[in-house]
C-alpha cells in the first residue's frame, strides 16, 4: 500500500485518499505554483491507525523517511542536521474542510542543537529562538495535551518582565529563557523531556494528528455538518518557509472574494514578520489584504494573479493561506472558500454571468439550509439604539439575547430555553459547542479569517469579531462608548449584536425578518426551471400565505384549521361549543364560528388567488381547547377556600371539571381526534366546510380564481373517508347550490396512520389526494411520541448512532419512506393522477425532499420560510 505520497505525485482529484489539503497542494505544485515541497500520509493510513486500536501500520515510517530524504535533497538540507536544518510543518488535512478542528504542528525539526544552526544560517538568532518556542509549545499543546495557557501565562509574564507588548519586541535572550521554562512545563505536566531526536519528534506528531481527528471539538463539528467518521484525516508533511524571519517577511489568508457579501474583490488579511498561526488563531489582530499592495506591491500583484488563476482553476472562490519569506511568495493551501449563505448565492450567480460555470452547477452550490441564513433577520427599530462599541461585521444577521461568557454556560442556558450571545476575547475550536447553543457570537480579539468568524459563517450565526473596545473579565465586560459613557455588561444581561454592520448594542432589540434579493431570485428562478417537484407551503393565516407565496410557493398543502381556533378571542366561544349541554348551546357556539373561519379563508383565498389551498379540517383531540385537569383543581381548591366566592364562577368550574374529566383519555394522541371527531360530532365538521364554501362564495364574487381542497386527518380505514366524503359533498352542495355542478373541488386525505398507508388502494377509492403526514406516520410507525421523544430516549439514540439521524427531521426511509412509496403505487393503481405530496416537517428538510422526488410525489409542503430552501432542494435532487 502506497502510504506517502509526494505532492509532485498527486492531484485534486486524489480528494478522498490525500484530503482537501493534500490534494490542492499537489494540484497546486503541478500547475508551477510556489508551493514548498511536502509529502502527505493518507487517509487510509488514519483508518487503519484506529482500526489496529491507534497504531501506526508497519512500515510506515521507512515510507515517511525515504520522503523526507527527498525533501533534503530538494531543499539541500539535512532532518536534524545542525549545519542546515530542514523544518517540516506537520498538518491534519480530512477530506471535508474542517477549519481549525484539528491540529497543526510548525517547526518540527527543532532542537537544541538545530536552533543554533539556523541562528547562524539566519544570522537572526531572535527569529530561530522564537521558532523553537513556538514548536516547544504547540507539540506540548498537540503532542502532550497541555493546555496552551500553560505556556501564554509565561510568554505574558515575560513580556510583562521586559515591558514590551508584542512578540516581535522580545529579544533572542528572551526567548531562550522562555525556552528554558517551556522545557519545565513538559517535564512536569508530559512527565519526560521534549524529544531532542528529530525522528521521534516526527513520529510522534504525525500519531498526535491522527488522534485529533477525534478530539471533542472534531467531533461536534462532524455531527453538525454530517461529515462521517470514518472519512479519517491525512497528514501533510511540507517544508516550512518562514513568515516571522523579518520585516520583508509575513503571513496571510485570502479570499478570492469577499466570503461575508461574495463582492468580486481580493479579501483577507495579513501580518508581517509572523507565523501563520498567529493569523488564524486571532491573537494578533491582522491588516486588510489591500495594504499589502502598499507595503510590497511586487508581492501584492502576483498575489493577485495567483488568486485569479486559482479561482479559474477550481471555478470556485478560494480560501489561500500564503507567506512571504524574505520578499518571496509561497502557497501553503488553497481550498474552496467557506462562505455565508448571502455570499454562495451572489458567488455562484457572477460565476455563470462570468461564463465559468451553468446554471444546474450553482444550483447544485448551494446549500439549502444556508438558505435560513440568507433570510436572516435584521434590526427593525427606530428607537435610537444603545451603540456600545463597533467591531468586525463577521457573519450577517443580528441576535438578541443575554450575555454568556463562557460555551458550557452558553449550552446549559440555551438548553434551559434562554436567548444567549457568547462573549469571549477569541473562540477556540473548544467553544464550538457554545457557538452552536448561541443565537450569535462576539469576540473582542480576531480578524474576519478567526475560527469565531470561520466557525459561525458556516453555522449561519450572527457574529462581531475583533471588537477591542471590550475589556473582558472572567465574567462582565466593560466599554467605554463613544460618547464617553462608562458601561458593564455582566453575565444574564440583555445584548444585541449586528453582524451585518459590527455593531454591539446594550439591550434587547426588535429584529426584522428577512425579504429576497435579486441574485437568490435569479437562482431560484434557475431552481424552477430544472425541479419537476412542486413546492407548497404550511400557512394558517393570509399573512403566513402571502409571505409564503412571496417566496416562491405554488400552493398551500396545509392549512390546519385549528389554528384558527386558538386566538385570545376565539378561545372562549370554542369552549362554549365544547362545553354545551344542549343541541342549541352548540349549534349557538358554532354559529359564532362560522363567520370567523369564513373571514379566515377568505383571506387565504385571496392571498393564493389561482393556487390551490389544502384546507384540513379539525384534528387536535378537544380538551387541547380546555384548561388543564390540574390547574383547575387547584383554581377550585382556592375557590373553595374563599367563603364569599362567586357561587356562579364555582358552578362554571366545577361544570369545565366535569367536561375536562368526560374528555379525558390516556392516549389523546391515539384518541378521539382527526376524522374520528368528525364522525363522532359532525356539527364541527359540517361548520367548517360550511365556511370554506361561503368564503368560495365570496370570492367567486370577487372574481377570484379559488381553487380548494378539502383534506380529512388522521384516515385508518376506508370507510371513515368514504363517510366524510359524503358530509364534504352534501354541505358543499347545500352551500354552493346552483354553482355545485360547475365548481370543482377536490377531497383527499392525509396519510399519517400506517393502516391508512398499507390499504392505500381501497383508500384512494374515496380520495382525490393524499397528503403524508409524516410528523403522525413517523410517531405511529416508530411508536415514539413526537412530543416526548426527543428530549428523552430519541437524543441517546442519535448520539449513540442507533440511529442514523432523528426521524421527526430526516425522514426514515427504511421504514417510513417504504410505507410511502407502497402507497404511492397502491393509491396511484386504483387512480393514476391521484395526487400526492407531504405535509409533515419533512417538506423542508433536504434528504427528505431528495427521498419525495424519487418516490414520485408531485409536492413537498413546508413553512414559508423554508420554500425557498425546497425550491433549490428540489431542483438538486432533480440534478
Ligand atoms: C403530520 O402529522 O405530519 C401533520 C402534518 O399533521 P400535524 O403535524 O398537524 O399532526
Ligand atoms: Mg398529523
């Protein structure tokens, strides 16, 4: 097995045996870029490594050492040779860019003897000792797993002893005596010396990166993207070049385009005389790339052909990490650029415009759930806001909620349901966690490229980075404002940030929610053009359908009517209608009703003029409309305990006690609820289609093109449809009158009973349509209580991988999804342009909806703002 392959061997299409950044990096060396030399140890070198329970397979480091014995030859030095020393960086490299997750050794190849040589080789012995700290203490850090404060309270303590603030102040005395008290952490925390053999150094470290593809932070992160565990890292081994050698040295990382807004522009940043850790950990805060073109224009312009090549090459926006060592440019990596969702859109739009790719390729680009990013919400106030400070606009959208300065504290507050923004100097890929549990992110130190702004762009949160006016505590921060103004911010209290603009804003603000742009309305135009999969929507009121509509959808595939039951003023007459002893008590409430709902479906009527609307009638089981059991005995506990009570408000308690008792059942979601209600109290049923059909009415008069759908719940058996087929028909006909032979309307029924589905032919003997309510169908398939589950038994399945994903999101296709395709085909036997669609919250999940259009459904329906998302999803899974 070939374990170690050079970079002149491979190329980008080795993807999944040399990972991202080995594959660009011998794609790079091949098209005559500046790439250092180097060699990377494959993926499948990380799998068997866990599979011989963390061994490095035999004969792997013969392979490692007959490639490093070429980069001395090509680079005229010696591993370990004290005259002239070769430095190898040793980095992770996994196959899906996993930014910062993993872990990077520089300077390998260092030691006591070695740092001399390249002191005198250099003539810098400043910059040779700086390198040796610097190694000492990311392989303590990688290697030994000592926590990296161990050594920044030092180097802060030394600076602090010769009073200068920047690294490159401290002297080469400096950091030998750095070097020296480096050298006493790892003995005392590693419990043995640092490895003075440069092989063992290097063994060592290649096995340390092997074990972080596994570390807590990596982990979260695959969770959270769906990256598969075995996928492995590789690990390149490349020669190092030198940013921190001096000032005609220096380090950055830039975008081909601007990753937050996807503008065509050279974007990143750059520090001089550094190593390129020190730009993307966000210790030092780095200067925009346009500067560059000031301080070394020679440099800058071949910077800029490069990236433009780069992106010709990759037809894509790149992410390149560079250095310039004494005047010189080198590429340490290029890979598609991470990017907010505003930018993928306006990035794949300027590509076809620009002839370099079509319109199916920046379709397929984009990520649908990105999509909820692009429709992220903004500040909507005209209230002067509390500015405090302004720092770097990272990740668009703004976010309300308390400060938290800690990820732990951010996880267990935003599981107890509050609002948190993570405050902290800089995130490290240890935060991950709390920026996942965050609704945003505000850091105090970092540029654009930090992990906080990497990290949150992908995750779609708002984010603030490099905001230095913040002095940050263990738990508060203070801020002076511009007007002078003093202000502390403890933890629990009220922040805003805006990640569009970099504001930091004291309180709570009211946020708006987001409209189109022109470039998604040019992509999702091309989305249309390539879908055969309709893309309806859930929406319950006219305001929900316009929004809806406004985005793209073709129909409503759900509207659920008891929705509209449950407003502050309709509550009441819904109870009286439950609570009726008599027939006329009822026919009373319902009255009251009627023209309630018909105003409602007028609107929706109007709203989706020429679509069609899927109306369903009432499904809950009644006593949702009824207080509960328990609050009331309580209520009547303390009435009973005031002797000059009401004795009317007594008798109403004690009347809605007994109603609520009547009502109550063990398994309500099993219960006298759907089309079971219908049968069984028709009244209700009868009221609601009256209405669809007096607003069917009133529309026809309005010279609007209704077209609706009436859909029953909760169908087990045929004969429960074929029933209310018949009180469908009569109503209607009773209300259209004369109009009843003209006006066509359909009756379907959703499938979200697991009978409904195996006897899907004798169903569709009665239906028009079937709707799958995947929601009930996942609940009664599995028997897992969808309002239970998740907070209990279903999240220790999902972690412990019993199961593949949660089914209330990701449609189970095993088991689910076969109950579907059988009756799509048994339904569709009996009646061959029988309708078919989903209405549960799988409508706008994407595996799901790549799992709809294969089985042939003709619609996904979903909330509003997730149509958009449909669209594209659906488009792609035509691809
Ligand atoms: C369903 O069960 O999937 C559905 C859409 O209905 P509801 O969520 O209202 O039960
Ligand atoms: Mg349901």
């Amino acid at each position: 097995m070939q374990s170690v392959v050079p970079f002149h061997s491979g190329h980008a299409g080795l993807k999944q045996l040399l990972g991202g950044k080995g594959a660009n990096l011998a794609e790079m060396t091949n098209a005559g870029l500046p790439v250092p030399p180097g060699f990377t140890i494959t993926t499948d070198v990380c799998r068997s490594y866990y599979e011989a329970g963390k061994q490095l397979p035999a004969g792997l480091m013969e392979q490692v050492h007959q490639a490093m014995r070429e980069l001395e030859q090509a680079k005229g030095q010696g591993f370990g040779d004290p005259a002239k020393p070769l430095l190898v960086s040793v980095r992770s490299g996994s196959v899906t860019s996993m930014p910062g997750m993993m872990d990077t050794i520089l300077n390998l190849g260092l030691n006591d003897e070695t740092v001399q040589g390249l002191a005198s080789l250099t003539g810098n012995p400043r910059f040779a000792f700086d390198c040796y700290r610097r190694l000492i203490q990311m392989f303590g850090n990688v290697v030994f797993d000592i926590e990296t404060y161990q050594f920044e309270r030092l180097l802060h303590r030394l600076k602090q002893r010769l009073a200068v603030s920047l690294d490159s102040e401290v002297s080469a005395e400096g950091w030998t005596e750095l070097i020296g008290e480096y050298k006493t952490v790892i003995r005392k925390e590693a419990g043995r010396e640092f490895p003075q053999q440069v092989e063992e150094q290097l063994a060592l470290a290649i096995e340390a990166v092997f074990r972080s593809w596994n570390n807590a932070r990596a982990q979260v992160y695959r969770k959270v993207h769906q990256i598969p565990d075995e996928q492995g890292t590789a690990v390149n081994i490349q020669t190092m070049v030198f940013g921190n050698m001096g000032s005609d040295c220096g380090t950055g990382v830039v975008f081909t385009r601007n990753p937050s807004t996807g503008e065509p522009v050279l974007y990143g940043e750059y520090l001089m005389n550094a190593q390129g850790e020190d730009v993307v950990a966000g210790v030092r805060t780095p200067v925009p790339i346009a500067k560059l073109g000031e301080e070394m224009p020679l440099v800058f312009d071949q910077l800029v052909r490069t990236a433009e090549k780069l992106e010709r090459h990759y037809t894509d926006m790149q992410d390149i990490e560079f250095t310039v060592e004494q005047g010189k440019l080198y590429l340490l990596q290029t890979r598609n650029g991470k990017r907010t969702a505003q930018a993928a859109v306006k990035i794949a739009v300027d590509l076809v415009r620009e002839g370099v790719i079509d319109t199916g390729e920046a379709v397929n680009r984009i990520e649908p759930f990105h999509l909820d990013q692009l429709l992220h919400r903004a500040i909507d106030t005209d209230k002067p806001l509390h500015v405090l400070a302004a720092g770097l606009p990272a990740s668009p959208g703004a976010a309300s909620g308390v400060a938290v300065f800690d990820a732990d504290t951010a996880e267990a507050w935003a599981r107890a349901g509050r609002k948190v923004i993570l405050v902290r100097s800089e995130t490290t890929p240890e935060d991950i966690h709390g920026v996942l549990a965050a609704e945003g992110v505000l850091t105090s130190r970092g540029g654009m490229t930090s992990h906080a702004a990497v990290v949150a762009r992908g995750m779609g949160k708002p984010c603030v980075c490099g905001c230095e006016a913040l002095r940050l505590t263990d738990r508060a921060f203070a801020v002076t404002t511009a007007d002078g103004e003093a202000v502390t911010v403890r933890e629990g209290d009220a922040l805003s940030i805006d990640g569009a603009t970099g504001r930091v804003i004291l309180g709570e603000v009211s946020l708006r929610e987001p409209e189109l742009t022109g470039e998604l309305e040019q992509l999702l135009d091309w989305a249309d053009e390539i879908r055969t999969l309709e893309v309806y929507t859930n929406a319950d009121t006219p305001e929900d359908a316009a929004k809806a509509r406004s985005f793209g959808a073709e129909g409503i595939g759900l509207c659920r009517t008891e929705h509209m039951f449950m407003s502050a003023e309709r509550v009441p007459v819904v109870q009286a209608m439950i609570l009726a002893e008599t027939a006329e008590e009822r026919a009373e409430a319902l009255a009251k009703l009627l023209p309630m709902q018909q105003e409602d479906f007028e609107g929706i009527f109007r709203a989706m003029d020429g679509l069609p609307v899927t109306i369903r009638l009432l499904d809950p089981p009644l006593h949702e409309f009824l207080p509960n059991m328990e609050q009331l005995v309580v209520e009547r506990e303390r009435l009973n305990g005031q002797p000059d009570a009401d004795p009317d408000r007594k008798e109403r308690l004690e009347k809605l006690l007994r109603k609520v008792r009547t009502l109550h059942e063990m398994n309500p979601m099993l219960g006298t609820r759907g089309c079971r209600l219908g049968l069984v109290l028709p009244d209700i049923y009868e009221m609601q289609i009256e209405a669809v059909f007096r607003a069917v009415l009133s529309c026809l008069r309005e010279q609007l093109d209704v077209r609706p759908d009436i859909m029953i719940p909760l169908v087990g058996h045929a004969n429960e449809l074929k029933r209310m087929r018949e009180l469908v028909t009569r109503k209607a006909d009773e209300v259209l009158g004369e109009f009843a032979r003209t006006f066509r309307y359909r009756v379907g029924t959703m499938i979200e009973v697991p009978r409904a589905a195996v006897t899907a032919g004798d169903i569709a003997q009665h239906a028009d349509f079937f709707s799958f309510g995947t929601n009930d169908l996942t609940q009664m398939t599995f028997g897992y209580s969808r309002d239970d589950a998740e907070g209990k038994f279903l999240t220790h399945y999902v972690e412990t991988k019993l199961l593949p994903d949660n089914p209330f999101q990701v449609l189970d296709r095993d088991g689910v999804g076969t109950l579907i395709e059988w009756a799509v085909e048994r339904g569709r036997a009996v009646k061959p342009k029988l309708k078919t669609g989903i209405c549960g919250e799988h409508g706008g999940d994407k595996q799901s909806i790549f799992f709809c259009h294969g089985a042939g459904l003709d619609y996904v329906s979903c909330s509003p703002y997730r149509v958009p998302l449909a669209r594209i999803a659906a488009a792609q899974a035509q691809l």
